[in-house]
C-alpha cells in the first residue's frame, strides 16, 4: 500500500477527513457530523449505515458525536428495540438519564456507542427505537491524565 494511500485510510479511521468529527464512531464515518454541545435536542435516528446513533435536531441528516461521559436526559423512558429471543420482554428501561459510554473497544467488529443508566445498565445505543429525544445536559470534564484521557478515547477502525 502506498504511504499516500495508507494516511489517507488513517485520516478517515480517525475522523479527521473534511466535514466528519474525530468523535463518531466509525460506522457514521461517511455521514455529516459535528460535536456535541450542551443543551442540544437530539433524536435517536438510523443512519443507513448499520447502527443507529444521535441526529441533531436542526437537520436529521447530521449525526450528533458524543463523548464518553456526556450526561443526557431523556424525554420519556427509553425504548429499546423489541427482540427476537423474548418478543413479549418490556423494552422499555424505566430511566430518563443516562451516560454516554464506549464499550467493547479492543473489538473492531463490534458496536462502541452505549448508554450507562442509573441502574449501572448498559445497552447499546444501536439497539434503542428510533426517534427518541434527548437532550445534552453535561459534557465530561478535559481530562487531565492519561487514565483519564483513555476513558474519553473514542475506539479506531482501520481497515
């Protein structure tokens, strides 16, 4: 592979080619994205791209990047996507806040984005019904060590 070729393949995994942010995970890689800020209105939307994540409420075609770490409330309580191994399951999680999480980051082949509850459940955010509204309430703090900074690190694709 060519060293043009191979940065370019980098640039995309991380998020920094133009008009995409270095936050989103790799599956919303090729859609609009911007950062979140605090007080944003976002909706739960499917992207076409295999996983759901956050669109901003001014144009449903921008996908909204969050940090680990980022508190949300949500409108009402959060659904979850019924499933095939107990159709009859309530999907619903009797919480309206929760923490933006990362998990599974050493898997490539692998969903990242989740929602901690209060609860201390976590769920995948490509498994909740779409059209869920939340709202930014807090951004996590700068991190100030390297424990820290791996906490808020988004996981990579390089493929």
């Amino acid at each position: 592979m060519r060293q043009e070729e191979k940065e370019g393949r980098i640039e995309l995994a991380e998020g920094l080619s133009k008009g995409r942010s270095q936050m989103c995970d790799y599956s919303l890689h090729s859609i609009k994205s911007r950062p979140a800020k605090i007080g944003d209105k976002l909706t739960v939307r499917d992207f076409g791209t295999g996983t759901r994540g956050f669109a901003a409420s001014e144009d449903a075609t921008v996908a909204v990047c969050v940090l680990p770490g980022t508190e949300l409330a949500f409108a009402h309580e959060v659904e979850r996507l019924p499933t095939r191994l107990w159709p009859w399951h309530d999907g619903a999680i009797k919480h309206k806040t929760a923490i933006f999480r990362q998990i599974n980051k050493d898997k490539v082949v692998a969903h990242h984005d989740a929602l901690e509850f209060p609860d201390g459940q976590i769920v995948l955010l490509t498994t909740l019904s779409e059209g869920q509204q939340a709202t930014v309430l807090q951004l996590p703090a700068e991190p100030k060590t390297v424990v820290e900074f791996e906490a808020q690190r988004r996981a990579a694709y390089v493929g």
